[in-house]
C-alpha cells in the first residue's frame, strides 16, 4: 500500500523544457550548446538544430502545462531552476530577478493545485561562463559559486519550494564530465573527474548546510542514477565485476548519505593513481551536512563481466545485455523487478526515505485522431511499462522499504538529455513538435493521461 500522502507526479527539467533560451535575462549554459546532448561535440555557439533552445517552451506554456498536471492530480512536481536564468554567467554577486520572477510565478502556480514542488538545482545546465572559464566543478571557485545561487534560491523561495535535490544523477559525472560536471577541456583524466566528484559533493553538503540553516522546512536530498548491476554469470570474476562497479556507484549516496568516503575508496584511488586534493574542512563539511533523503532515476539494470566486452547501450553508462529482458526502441533494457532490487538495496544500506525521482519509457508515439474528434496516442506500452514498475515499487513497500514518492520523467513530451531527440517520448501528454523543430507546440492527452490519472485517484490500488 502506498501511503496516504505519497507524492504522485511527475519530473521534467528546466533546459530540456523550457526554451526561451535567453529571455528575461537568461545566460547560456551548457545545453544550449550541446546540439546532440551526450551524442556529438558540443557547438562554440547556440546552433538552429538544438531543439532545447525552444523545448516545448514551458517558459510561455508552464500554466497551460501545470493545469493538465493538475487535472491528472499531481501532489507534486520534480523540476530544476535554470541555474543560469538566476545567474546568467554564474559568478555574479546579485541575481537577475528577471529569472527569480519567471520561477515566483511557476512555484505560485503548483501551490494553486495544491502540487509540491521538488527542486534541482542542478540538472545538467551550468552556465556555460563557468563551464568555459573555470572548467565547472574541476575548479573549486565553482563551489562558492554554486553555493551563492543556492543560497539565494533557499532564500527567494522559502515557504514556497520545502523539497530540494542538489545534483541531478550526480554519479554520472565519471562517465559525462561536461554534462554533469560542466567541465569543458577534452580529455579529462580519470583523477581530474573524481576531483571534481570531490567538488560537487562538498558544494552538495554546503548547500544542505545552508538549506538548513534558512528554513527548518526544508528537505534536502541527493539523486543519483540508480543501476542495478548483475553478474553475467555466476563465475566469481563477474561477480566481483559487478560488485566493483555497484562500489564505483554507492560511492556517492556513501558521501552525501552517511558523510564519509567508503572503505574502499582509498585503495580505488591508489590503484588508479589519483591524488585527491581536500582542504582541511571538506571532511567535516561532507561528515555534518548529510541529506535528508535519498532520490534516484531508474530506467534500466545492466550485467557485468570480467571477460564479455560490453555491447549494451545504457543511459549515460553502458553495460552487457540481459537475455531474459527485452529493451525499448532506444536499446534500454526494461527491468521492473530491478526497481523493486534497487529500492531494496538502497535501503538496506541507508535506511533512509526514498523517492523515485524518474522512471519512465521512451518511446516513438503516433498521433492518431481519438473518439471525440481530438487526437491523441493510444500509448498501451508505456501503460505497461509504468504498471509494472509500479508494481514492484509496491512489492518493495511491502517488503518494507519506505518510498515517499513517485514522479514519471517527462510527464509531458520534452527534448531528451541523452540524444536531444523530440521523438523519444516520455510523456502523459503529446507535445506537436518533431525533431526537425517543425510543429504547433499543441498539447494533447495520450491514453496514459486518463490511466495515470486513475492511479492517483485510487492511491495505487488500480495497479492490480
Ligand atoms: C536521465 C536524466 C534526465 C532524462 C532521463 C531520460 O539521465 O536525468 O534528464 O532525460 O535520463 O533520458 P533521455 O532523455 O536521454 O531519454
């Protein structure tokens, strides 16, 4: 059973929504200059072909949008501040109150529905000045930087904004130095991403301490990229394989969530000749400023083999194909008992309160023209898709594990992180627009509005 007050919704991201790429102010930030997302190289320059210079252009739409939301009954709504619309280069000393408005209005506007909003900080959009200049989070200068906008964010929106995430997949930073680290050199070594790794996480444990210090309201958590690893095989090799690479992961939920590095991680280090750079109060920082609960993506599990190369494509990461589960047109193996897995496993190690910040299936959606004249996508895959994982979230509860909320990627059609493609749809609602940029912008509901709609209604119990 879910409980009374769980937090149904959904989650999007400013830079893969909004648009409006330099209104009220706006500075560019990285994804304004990442044509192909993770794909191809980012541009010197804002290019035509980048579909998130328009998005589906949330930033003139947000009230047409947060009312279809709230008619599905959405508690909540997991979203990011542009951090380069409050500091359009990231180093100013004030904020451009152009962009602290645009954001007064959306917080105002879920409180009207009575929706939570759920903050990140940082979703894969530093402003590109401190990506150019300071090479992101390799640079500590960074650090102050970010703090100063959470700061003022914790400050503009106190009594409005309680639920707050800091980093959006944080351990994907090892794989995708500049999409999550906003670090601009080619060829970043191994020991330069984990100093950066360093870097996001005390400015994490800066922001929760300052997050705390503003309102006692407030809730802060960490998110990362949840992917359950399994053995290839049962040969001991692949197991300590995929052990490895769960350590590589729980790395950070061990920092944000516990306040220290693991045991291990001294001897990772060693043996990859990385010589961490920490000032003195970074342990202390790191060890007092811990979050208050953990979120994470889902969307796929992967298999790890000492001896079998690596032929899967994976979400920012890529691992071994499963033979006993089927993938999405996208190659992302679909695993619903691995959420249920990685509910477990998480909160087994922390036993502390979950929320299942994105879980969800791209997919290709046709418009056809419904019953009632409007058109809509008769999306019975993602149906399935959400159901099912939505039953092992239940297994899960069952099994113990406290789960506070559930919010679908991309509740409504967006430009995706990995490929920066429109046709890998996500949504309860259809967004008329196609990769070429083409399109009217029009909203229309999918068959999957009216489910899910029904899902919060009965509180989870239509699942069965
Ligand atoms: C996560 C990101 C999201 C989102 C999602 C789906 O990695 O946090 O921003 O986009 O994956 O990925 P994609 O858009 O590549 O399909």
């Amino acid at each position: 059973m879910f409980q009374e007050d769980f937090l149904w919704g959904g989650a999007i991201a400013a830079n893969q929504c909004e648009g409006a790429y330099l209104a009220g102010g706006k500075g560019l930030s990285i994804a304004d200059v990442m044509p192909e997302g993770i794909a191809g190289p980012p541009t010197s320059e804002p290019t035509e072909n980048n579909l998130k210079l328009v998005g589906i252009d949330f930033y003139h739409r947000y009230k047409e949008d947060l009312k279809l939301f709230a008619e599905m009954g959405f508690k909540a709504l997991r979203m990011s501040i542009a951090w380069s619309r409050i500091f359009p280069r990231g180093d100013e000393e004030e904020p451009n109150e152009e962009g602290l408005k645009f954001y007064d209005s959306v917080f105002d506007e879920c409180l009207k529905y009575n929706i939570e909003p759920i903050v990140t900080l940082s979703h894969y959009e530093t402003p590109l000045y401190l990506a150019q200049k300071y090479n992101g989070f390799l640079s500590r200068e960074t650090i102050d930087y970010f703090v100063h906008y959470a700061e003022t964010v914790f400050e503009r929106y106190k009594g409005k904004v309680k639920y707050w995430l800091t980093f959006n997949e944080i351990n994907s930073i090892l794989e995708e130095p500049l999409l999550s680290g906003g670090i601009w050199k080619k060829d970043v070594s191994i020991s330069e991403r984990v100093q950066a790794v360093h870097h996001e996480l005390v400015a994490s444990a800066m922001a929760v301490r300052a997050g705390h210090r503003i309102s006692t309201q407030n809730r802060i958590g960490c998110m990362v990229l949840a992917l359950p690893v399994y053995p290839y095989t049962s040969n001991p090799d692949d197991v300590m394989e995929a052990m490895n690479i769960d350590h590589k992961n729980y790395l950070f939920t061990d920092v944000q969530v516990r306040g220290e590095y693991p045991y291990y991680f001294k001897r990772w280090c060693e043996e990859r000749e990385i010589q961490l750079k920490v000032q003195s109060e970074d342990m202390q920082i790191l060890l007092n400023h811990t979050v208050d609960f953990i979120s994470f993506s889902y969307y796929m599990s992967i298999c790890a083999s000492k001896s079998v190369k690596a032929d899967g494509k994976g979400n920012l990461v890529s691992g071994l194909l499963n033979p006993y589960l089927e993938s999405s047109q996208w190659g992302w193996q679909i695993d619903p008992k691995g959420l249920r897995y990685a509910l477990n496993q998480m909160y087994d190690r922390y036993q502390k309160p979950l929320l299942i910040a994105e879980n969800g299936l791209g997919a290709k959606d046709e418009l056809v023209m419904g019953k009632d004249g409007v058109p809509t996508v008769e999306d019975d895959y993602r149906i399935d898709y959400l159901r099912e994982h939505l039953r092992q979230v239940e297994e899960a509860i069952q099994d113990g594990v406290v789960v506070i909320g559930y919010t679908a990627w991309g509740c409504i059609d967006l430009v995706s992180a990995s490929t920066s493609q429109l046709s890998k749809r996500y949504g309860f609602i259809y967004v008329d627009r196609n990769d070429d940029g083409s399109g009217s912008l029009m909203r229309y509901k999918k068959k999957s509005f009216e489910w899910y709609k029904e899902v919060i209604a009965t509180n989870g119990r239509n699942l069965h």
